[in-house]
C-alpha cells in the first residue's frame, strides 16, 4: 500500500479533508446521501476521472470493486474469497448503478458512518473493472493490483517495476 497509495490517490469514494481530517471531502465520488435509517447510501461519481491508461472511471467500476471485495467470485473450480476487509463495508447486501454515473449502496444493517469508512487508506479502488475482469473470466480469480502494474486513478503513474526491488513513478 505504501508503494500504491500515490498512484490510486488519497482515499477512495471520499477522503478526509485536508484542513480538518475529522472531516469527510469528496474525492472519487462528489457527493453522498443516505435514506433515513442508513441503510442505503447512493454515491454520484465525479465526472472526468480517468485510469492511468485513459479509461474513464465510473460507478461500474465502484460496483465491480464493492462486489468483489463482498462476495469474492468463483470461476470453474476457482474461487476468490471476500476482501480481509469485509467487516468495514457495513455488509452490502446489493450494489446498484444508477443513471447520472450514481452508485447506491444497500446495507443489512445502518451504517452511518460509511462515508468515513470507505475514504479510509486502506480501502483503495485499486481494481480497473476493464483489467481485470478479463483476467478474472479467463479463471485468474486471485489478479491483484500489482500483477496490472497498479492502474490507478491517483496521482502518479507507475512507469516500471522490478517485482520485490524496485518501482518508478
């Protein structure tokens, strides 16, 4: 992560804010909102963000990201299990996009405090649905962000990498 931070950008659909870091900014999303229980948070993605490699980024890939973090995936005999940090999403029970570029989170429980959370650093998209979900389809369940040479959204950019030595950006 300390390596990939700078390419996938300071936190994820929301950051903390730079003046006060108890504070939630916007970042890949712009804005946020919750019904009355928080138990469904729709999210509008900003327009004009780009991959690395120029794909634009949009609620699709917020969906493929979330979905495989929940649920993993299973190809033939092949099975990715659910992301290490499972328990920090509030359990999205379904992921939906909307028109306007708009992702709607469903929880099983109240969450309210899911757009802290999922600006937190560790939670990176750091999964070009475009990438890597052809790989994933061809039965390579485990593809990580590395094996992609880290296409982010952040930053920098990864311009060559010696695996376990080295990385330039």
């Amino acid at each position: 992560h300390q390596m990939g931070s700078p390419m996938w950008g300071a936190g994820n659909l929301t950051k903390p804010c730079r003046e006060n870091v108890f504070q939630i900014c916007p970042s890949l999303a712009e804005s946020w909102q919750s019904n009355a229980d928080f138990t469904q948070w729709t999210f509008k993605i900003r327009d004009g963000v780009l991959w690395h490699d120029g794909t634009r980024f949009s609620a699709e890939d917020v969906k493929f990201w979330l979905e495989l973090a929940q649920f993993g995936v299973k190809v033939g005999d092949k099975t990715r299990r659910p992301a290490w940090f499972l328990g920090d999403l509030g359990n999205p029970t379904k992921v939906e996009v909307l028109p306007g570029n708009q992702i709607r989170i469903t929880l099983s429980s109240p969450q309210s405090l899911l757009p802290d959370i999922i600006g937190r650093t560790h939670l990176h998209l750091a999964h070009p649905k475009h990438i890597m979900q052809p790989r994933i389809d061809k039965g390579e369940v485990d593809v990580s962000p590395e094996d992609i040479d880290i296409v982010g959204t952040g930053p920098f950019k990864l311009l060559e990498q010696q695996k376990g030595s080295k990385a330039l950006v």
